[in-house]
C-alpha cells in the first residue's frame, strides 16, 4: 500500500512524530526521505518468462523438393520462408 502525501502534510506528519517519539528511528528515515533518499525500496516484480518452442528445421528431403518445385532462387526464398513459418506457427 502506498500512501502519497504533499510536502507540506509530509513536513506537518514528521513534526507531529518528532514530537510524540524525539527520538524514534521512523521520524529519522522520514526525515531522511525528505531530504530525498528513498523510504522503502521494493524489489521489482519478477518477470513472467514465456517457455521457448523447440524450433522445428525443415529436413533435407524437405529443402529439395522446395528447391525443384521452382528452381528460381527468389522464388525458392519465398517458398522456404513460407514452410518455415508453416512448421514453426502453426
């Protein structure tokens, strides 16, 4: 839970506390978060790792019968590219 609070009610809270507890080890990181360090630090959320899918190679069967259905590199790249993504996201 965080609580935000202008400067001015921060600086009104920190007397009200340095009042009640002079010596108090809160009314010193409240001072100290005033001065500009950081009150709490949380550590950050942990990051959801997606598993990897094992990527699936088109065999050498598979590259050559690409290959003789064209013959034409430009059109083979397409071909190849277009098996690829077939196998690989479906």
């Amino acid at each position: 839970m965080t609580i935000e609070l202008a400067r001015g009610e921060a600086e009104e809270l920190l007397n009200i506390l340095r009042m009640v507890y002079s010596n108090h080890e809160l009314t010193k990181i409240i001072s100290n978060r005033l001065a500009g360090d950081v009150l709490i630090e949380f550590p950050p959320e942990p990051v959801e790792e997606k598993p990897v899918a094992e990527w699936k190679e088109l065999s050498t069967a598979e590259i050559k019968a690409l290959w003789n259905v064209t013959k034409k590199p430009s059109e083979f790249a397409s071909l190849l590219l277009a098996k690829v993504k077939e196998k690989n996201y479906e």
